[in-house]
C-alpha cells in the first residue's frame, strides 16, 4: 500500500464537485467549491484544500452552512456594498462577491464589499488572484473565530484573521501575499505534538497567556500568538472590523468554530476591495515595472543556507506549474475520505478509480 | 542641570514653526510641519516628534529637500490620483493628498492617491487620523530605503515601511495601528549597544544576513529582520508597489537614506486610501458598534505582569491627553538643539525660554 496518491486536478476537481452536488449543492456552486480547494491543492496549500471536504459536508449536513447559498445586497453605491452570506457556502458567497466587486471596479476604479454570515471560503489569496486578469489590485481578508488573546491577555479574543493581497505582473509570477496574523497557523502546533516536539517560544502561548514551549499547554486551553506581538494583533483587529464590524456581522463569541461547533453557523465575515491599475497609469508600464521589482528583489546574495530568494506567492505558483502537469499529491487517509464520500455519493467506479491510479511512494516534502 | 523638560505643545509647535520660516519654509507649510511634529511628541513617539528638525534643517540647507513644497497632479480620476511631490517637505506633500483625498472621498465613497518623490512626512497614523471626524477610514503607507533583506538574503533590498490605518469610534479612544514592517526599529538595536546589552535573537541579522545578539553586528553593515520573516517582508513589498510603483516613483536604491545622504533626496513615496463608513453603514451604529469591539477586546483577563488590554493606537491616546494638560518631556540634547536653532533663527528671547521654563527631574518612562 503507498501512503501518497497523485492525482489530476481535473478529475479531482470533478469528483468533489459531484460529490457536493449529490448533497444538495446546485451545480455551479459545487463546481466554485471544487475549483477553489483543488486551487489551494495544486498551490501546495493542502490546508486549505479537499482536505475541508469532510468539514463541509459535515456541516451541510447539520444545516449550519446552507446548501443553496442566497447572497443578499443589504445595500450599496457605485463602489461599494455590504452583502448578507445567509450563512452559505464561503466560496459561493466570496464569488458572488468577487464577481459584483468587479463590476463595480470597472466602473468607479476602486471597489469594496464587506460580507457577513458567511462561511470558510478556502484560501484568501484565491479570490485576490481572481482580479489580476483585470489589471486590478486584489485585497481580501476574513476574520475567524477568536484564537488569540490581545498582548497580556489570557483569553482568546481575536482571530488569525488573514490577510491576502495580489498585484499583476508581466512576464514575471504576480505577487501574492496570504497570511495568517499569527505566528504560525494551529496546524503546526498540532504537528509538533504529534511529533513529541516542543515548539518554538513565541508560536503560542499557555492557558494564562504566559509563552511555552510545550505544544500540550497550546491545545489544552492555550492560544496561538499574534504575529510580532502587537502588530499582528492590530493588524488582526483591523480584519474584524473590516469584514464583521462595516458589514454588521458577528464578532468574538458569536463566531463558532468551523471544527468544533456543529450546532451552530460559523458566521465569519470578508472583506474585499479591487483597485484598478489603470486609474494611476498604464497597466503595462505598471507590470514591467513590477517585473523589475522582482527582479531587483531576485537579484540579493544569499544567506549560507539559502538557494533562491523568492517573492510572495511564487513558491505557491512554482507549486501549482509543477503540479498541474504531474498531478496533486495527497495523503492516502484524504483520498480514502473521498472514496468513500464518491461512493455514498453514486459517483461512477471509472471516475473514482482516477483516485487511485497512481500511487506515490517518495516522502513530499511540500505538503 | 535638569535632564528633561516639560514643555507646552503650543509654544514648541510655534518655535518650530519659526525656526522652518526662518529657513525658508512657508508660514502655512512650517505650521504643517511643526504640528505633526508636536503631535508624535504629545503621543509619545518621540523618533517621529521634534528631534527631526536638525535633519529637516540640514535637508533643506543642503537643498535635498525643497523649502517651497510644489505637489504636482500628475493624473487624476473622480476617486485616485497620483501627486508628484517634488522632493518637498513630506508633512506638506502628504497634508495637500490628504486634502485631495478628502475631497475624492466624499464623491466617490473610496479614494486613493499614491505619491513619489517625497520625504520624511512623520507618524503615518497623523495622516490617517486625519479621516477619523469626517467618519472615514483612513490608510496610509510609505516606503523607506531598504534597510531589511528578503528571508534568505544577505542585503538590505526593502524598507521596514509603514503601515497605519485608523478606524473612527464612538465614545472610545478611535482604533490606531501604526507599524513598521520590522521587528524593532533601528532605534531600539542602537539603545541595546549604548546601554552595552545583547539583542534578542530575531530583531535583526548580521551581514551575511545571519540572525545575531550583538547590536554591533547589525551597525556594522547587518541588516534590520521583517517581522514575522515572510509575512513582514511581504507586507513591506505590498507598501512598496503601492506606494512607489503605482505612482512611478523611486524603489531600492534609488531612495537615499534621509540621516546618512545630504547629497540626493531622499525620494521616498506614501499612498493614501480613504474609505467612508456610510458607504457601508450609518456611521453612529458603526461607532458604537466599534465601541463595544473595544469593550469586548478590553474586557479580557490579564496574563500575571499584564495592567490592562489596549487597543492598538490607545496607549498613545492617553498620552496624548496626559501631555496636552502636563506638557512634553523632552531630553535636554533636544532643547539644547531646539534653542540653538531658534536663536540662530532670530526668535524672541520670551518665547525661547518657554522651552527650558519646566526643567523635569524624573526618569521618563515612556520616551
């Protein structure tokens, strides 16, 4: 038995989307899902890929995300808007966003959108990309439920809330920003546990809010730490006031967790905004211009250990060219997951044995 | 001899102002000038507050940086622009695009202006604060010279550039973050070595982009380290295209340090976004519901050294309030410089000695 499969993105893509649509998302939303998770996969963001799919399903099963995602504009003017998720599918309501966002970019030149009673909406970077295409700067963030405390605190009170920001290039890989406001996300927590590690001082703290180096006092009641202190926590705050504060959505308490509470919606709130490049000169003289930026960023001796220097987002692109022509890899424990979720959806043993197909022995080192 | 003075904002503004005139600054401009000044020493960022007029004095001697501030519009539209400021005075650049701004705010909801050719303009939160009673939020950024390597770098290629938004509150102290994009600043590593102490591993690297403990690593041609690695540096790129290529303006080395080069200017840019809150919402329940984010963010319990939780932009509020009945304490190497400036530049005699009429015995804690 291998540990590893690599599957192509298309038929993967597919399976998920079926999978979705047999319970009880129509089809375009399946395949907006889909897309986005698969994206995540190819970029070698498998936290935020068809790993989520269990988490979805789950809770379109309880009704705490709505199968039929009904976005409503709450209001608007020319440049901006303030939409109601109906606590639907993240993705569907983020698409819906992006898509008016658009609209009303091309229009006034800057754009924005604040989202309440939404839900996960997979990686942010993901629906910053999507305005590259149209010369147009990407800002997305989102907040989530509280996981750290503010400095000196001992309770958590905001989340990791991350920010994304994507800006067109030339001939170069765009520049893609996505990060959590804290210092490392709870995956890597739980991993050093599972490891018998201790972790880094700094990464989180303990129950009482005092740093530790024991990955145990994190998840028995510990929280993940701002990045650099203050800055990541104000950078966090200014999230949840973007996204749940203008938009009327819910803070703190109110967030439930995507893990943990099946009972109640996670009601998370976005916040989107577009600038247009063409508003402050050419666009093309504007990426040739980004592309020297690169360039010059490219171009600094390296540190002992280093091989390469690398601008935000370009690992992730390396990734997903890499990616789209040998395929996605996956643990054997997430594809198993989707077997079985293919079966019980009816999906045909052709497609599903695209799972499969190709075991994958090497141990990755990107995932 | 006293070590410090307390000093009242109005008359330090007003010798400020003088001295500026006397060097050939407009009255007006000299007054934009002096107050921003006051305004980082009232809330207690004194890097930001009157000890910057020995460089500005010298800038505008050498000529590096313009005495008649000229902001060019070079392209507009009803909600961005971009200004070339000339190498003017950076308080005045920014006070003419903060004007700007306002205006293009209030007809198209969102605005955004994106500066070159400009310096030194003080504490970015000064300008976005100054959105905060027409019920906007403001953002601001500038970049600086390159002063931190990209992680796995070994030169400095991208300025710790600062990020400050302000968010409007109702009855609280409004939300202020104003970070720069490294670990600590260049001040706190030259404290450590006058004061003889180690660093702490992570605030900066040595010239082989190391990371180091001595202070006298990072003087000696090492390198300021982004905060949070990766998410830091990325930030710091964000600001840069932001400001510096969407307005065409200088990048890398082409920006010139403002305390170590007399002979170029100093050539950095800012942008300037500004967003109406009833755009999205009426802005007293936004107010008030930023109200209760800030009691619920205070309303947390404290780690064992911890007083109290502050929001970010609070503990400078306080300040500011404390300083505006008590006064500004100032070191006396900073008084001594003020008086000689004033003298050479003619000032009454009267007004001089307000700034030596409160001599200050007491170690200062928060300067």
């Amino acid at each position: 038995m291998s540990s590893f499969y690599r599957i192509n993105p298309q038929p993967l893509s597919e399976i998920c989307s079926l999978i979705l649509q047999n319970n009880g998302v129509p089809v375009e939303d399946a395949k907006t899902v889909s897309d986005s998770l698969v994206d995540a996969d190819l970029r070698g963001v498998s936290s935020h890929g068809v790993i989520r799919m269990s988490i979805y399903l789950n809770r379109l099963e309880k009704g705490v995300m709505a199968k039929q995602t009904e976005v409503v504009t709450m209001n608007e003017t020319e440049s901006t808007a303030v939409l109601d998720g109906g606590y639907g599918i993240g993705q569907v309501v983020s698409q819906r966003a992006i898509d008016l966002l658009l609209e009303k970019a091309k229009n006034a030149n800057l754009a924005a959108i604040s989202v309440r009673r939404s839900n996960h909406f997979g990686a942010a970077a993901y629906w910053a990309s999507q305005l590259l295409e149209h010369n147009m700067i990407g800002f997305v963030v989102s907040n989530v439920e509280p996981l750290m405390p503010p400095p000196g605190g001992a309770a958590a009170k905001v989340g990791n809330n991350p920010i994304a920001m994507a800006i067109p290039a030339g001939d170069e890989k765009p520049i893609v920003v996505d990060m959590a406001t804290s210092v490392v996300p709870l995956g890597k927590i739980l991993a050093a546990k599972s490891k018998g590690q201790e972790i880094p001082l700094g990464w989180a703290v303990d129950r009482s809010g005092e740093p530790t180096t024991n990955p145990d006092d994190v998840v028995q009641g510990g929280f993940l730490f701002p990045v650099g202190g203050p800055k990541g926590y104000g950078l966090a705050v200014l999230v949840d006031i973007l996204s749940a504060v203008l938009s009327n959505g819910a803070i703190g308490p109110d967030i439930h967790s995507m893990y943990q509470d099946f009972e109640n919606p996670n009601d998370i709130s976005h916040f989107f905004m577009a600038l247009r490049v063409d508003a402050f000169m050419d666009p093309t003289l504007f990426k040739a211009s980004v592309d020297r930026y690169i360039q010059y960023m490219k171009d600094t001796p390296l540190t002992a250990g280093a091989k390469e220097i690398y601008l935000p987002g370009e690992i992730e692109a390396n990734n997903k060219e890499k990616n789209l022509i040998e395929g996605i890899v996956l643990p054997k424990s997430v594809v198993e997951e989707l077997e079985n979720f293919a079966r019980a959806a009816g999906i045909q043993a052709s497609l599903i044995e695209e799972l499969t197909n190709n075991p994958y022995e090497e141990t990755v080192s990107n995932i």
